[in-house]
C-alpha cells in the first residue's frame, strides 16, 4: 500500500513464502487479487465464511463481522467447518430449523443464544442484595508458546477447582460461571489471559479476605507462576444483574490480530506474527480440551475422543439438581409466554435504571 492510497482500504497481497504456508490476512475474500492462489481447501473455506456472512451480517447476532471467524479458519481452528455451517444447513432431528454449531468460543451467534438462554433460565431470580460478581483472573497473562509459563488448561482448572470449593465452604448458597479466553497481543510474543467470570447468590455479603485466601491456598498447591487477580462486587442493579447474565462473548482474535499484523509489517516479521497466530490454536485446541472415554457399539470397545472441556457450570441452588433450583428448566424458559415476560422484565429494569441514573445527575448538578 502506497502513502497515497486511503488507509481505509487494505489490499495486501501475501508473498509465495506466506501463501504457500497457508497464513493469510483476513480481508482475503473470493474477489481479492491473491485469492486463486490459496489452496483449494482454504478458497472452499472462504466461500462458505463469505456465504454465511452475506446471509447473516444484517442481523445482530453476525455483528462482528466474518474477519474473525476467517482468522481462525486460516490459522487451524480446528472447528472452522462447524462455525462455517452455523445457521447454513437444516438440522436432521429438528425439521426445517436450521443447524447451530454450538462453538460459542468463536461463533458470535452461538455465544449470543448461550446469553439468551442464561437470562431466560435465571432472570426470574434477581433479589436485591443477594447476587455479586466474582471474576478471577491474571495480574499478567500467560504464553501458550512458552513451556516455562503456566498452561491456560492448569489456570482453567485452578479457577474451577476454587468456584467449587467456595461453594463446597459455604462461601455461597449458589452460582452461574463460565470460562473466557482473552487474547492480549499475537506479537511480539503471544499473550492471553485464562478468566472466569461467576454470579453467585449469597445470603451475607461475601468474605473477600477468606475467598482470598482460598485462592491462594490453591494456586500455591497447583505451584502455578501466574498471579491471580480476584475482583468481588455486588450487583448493582436488577438491569447490572440481566446484563451480566447476557455477559457470554466469543474469542476476540481480529483486535489483537490487526494490530499484531500492522506492527510486524512494519518491522519485516510477518512469519513470527503468523506463527505466533497459529501457536494460539494449536494451544486452544489441546488446553480446552480434555480426553474422555466412550463406548462404541459398532467395535464393542471403549475408545478415547478429545472433546472440548465444558465452558459453563453450575453450583449450589443454581443447579439443576437443587432441592428448590433457582434455574427454570429448559420446557419453561422456552415457551413464549415466559419469553415475552423476561423481554419486559428487561425493557422495565433498563427504564428504571435509566430514570435513576437521570435523577442522580439532577441532583449533581442542582447541588453544583
């Protein structure tokens, strides 16, 4: 690109060198000049990510655009076919509906209906000054890359194991958590941060310098490296509280990756910003994963399969196994009647929010 032509228009072509090695930017498209010079394999991928976004990218669950799901297509995320046919192709056990791929990790639309299913099951819950947010994450994030940094697969079971337990002391009655990946930076080296995210019922507030001190336990007895940063709050408001319920999001890879490819561009080190690119889902796959064992009729034998580990868990009242579970099942929260009830318990708390929010400026200003 010339210093005359507009920054807005990116028409990088990739060298034999980073073609042939299959690493590509994310504005390739069908009518990108370079196109005809990916390999057939990567041209039927692209179409099909480019068929999906012309069908979707009017709708707000496709908001993000293809760019991130092309990255990751192109750089060996190893579900790429199943994101590429969500929403494309009918499902065989539900009549004409549509198949979803159920990879919220990178599928914008699958995390959005995960959101949508966790305010269903749970908006019917909210009680003023019994829910807090709870993240656990890292001080400074940790390398897949790297053997001499933490695994993002040992960090995820430390969080996990450290939920339970709270649970377990009776440090809450009840919660909702869920796992989030956070890509800092591709280049100069790889940099992500492992987190979790948690909304818990208590009946008291919580003990922060005891739930500390629980993480602390188990870090040390896990040796991990890693520094853990551990954020307790209440929830605000009935609104705060819908909104984080709504809080499920995929794997942001094109902010870090548009700034990691122009920075190493600049410097000539596009093959260690690939390579760092691919080390990131190599790493994804075999840390968010875990071997189970399954019996296979046709062979009458146990077999091993690597299946992604389960990114949402439920404890205490949360659960659906509670004596009186704070959750709906999913008969009721998917009738009509209680969807249109929790659309209007969210439109009211907004509104609310919004007239409070409104009264405290008032008030700032009058006494200004």
């Amino acid at each position: 690109m010339t210093d005359n032509q507009p920054t807005t228009v990116d028409r990088w072509q990739p060298g034999d060198e980073l073609t042939l090695s299959a690493q590509y930017h994310p504005a390739i498209s069908p009518d990108h000049p370079a196109f005809a010079k990916l390999p057939a394999e990567a041209q039927a991928m692209a179409k099909a990510l480019h068929r999906q976004d012309e069908r979707w990218s009017h709708k707000r669950y496709f908001k993000g655009g293809l760019s991130g799901r092309l990255i990751a297509a192109f750089n060996g995320y190893h579900f790429a076919g199943k994101v590429s046919d969500c929403m494309m192709k009918k499902n065989p056990h539900a009549g004409n509906r549509l198949g979803r791929c159920n990879q919220d990790w990178h599928c914008e639309f699958c995390a959005y209906l995960r959101g949508q299913e966790m305010l269903k099951k749970y908006a019917g819950a909210w009680a003023e000054n019994k829910w807090f947010e709870l993240v656990l994450s890292l001080a400074v994030g940790v390398c897949p890359a790297d053997p001499e940094h933490d695994l993002m697969a040992d960090v995820l079971n430390a969080m996990e194991a450290i939920i339970k337990r709270l649970q377990a002391e009776k440090r809450m009655t009840g919660y909702v958590a869920w796992l989030e990946i956070k890509i800092h930076q591709f280049y100069p080296h790889l940099v992500v941060t492992p987190h979790i995210h948690v909304i818990m019922r208590c009946d008291n507030p919580p003990d922060v310098q005891a739930m500390s001190k629980v993480v602390a336990d188990e870090w040390l007895t896990r040796r991990l490296d890693a520094i853990p940063d551990l954020f307790i709050a209440p929830v605000k408001s009935e609104a705060h509280f819908y909104e984080l319920l709504q809080y499920i999001k995929p794997i942001d890879v094109l902010g870090p990756y548009d700034r990691g490819y122009r920075t190493a561009r600049a410097v000539g080190r596009l093959d260690v910003f690939h390579q760092e690119v691919r080390e990131f889902f190599m790493a994804l796959r075999i840390e968010t994963g875990e071997w189970q064992v399954k019996w296979i009729k046709r062979i009458r034998a146990p077999k091993l399969f690597m299946v992604t580990r389960h990114r949402f868990f439920y404890g205490g009242t949360c659960h659906g196994s509670a004596g009186h579970p704070l959750g709906l099942k999913e008969a009721e929260r998917r009738t009509e009647a209680h969807q249109n009830a929790v659309r209007e318990k969210v439109e009211i708390a907004r509104e609310v929010e919004g007239a409070e929010q409104a009264a405290a400026e008032r008030q700032l200003q009058l006494r200004s």
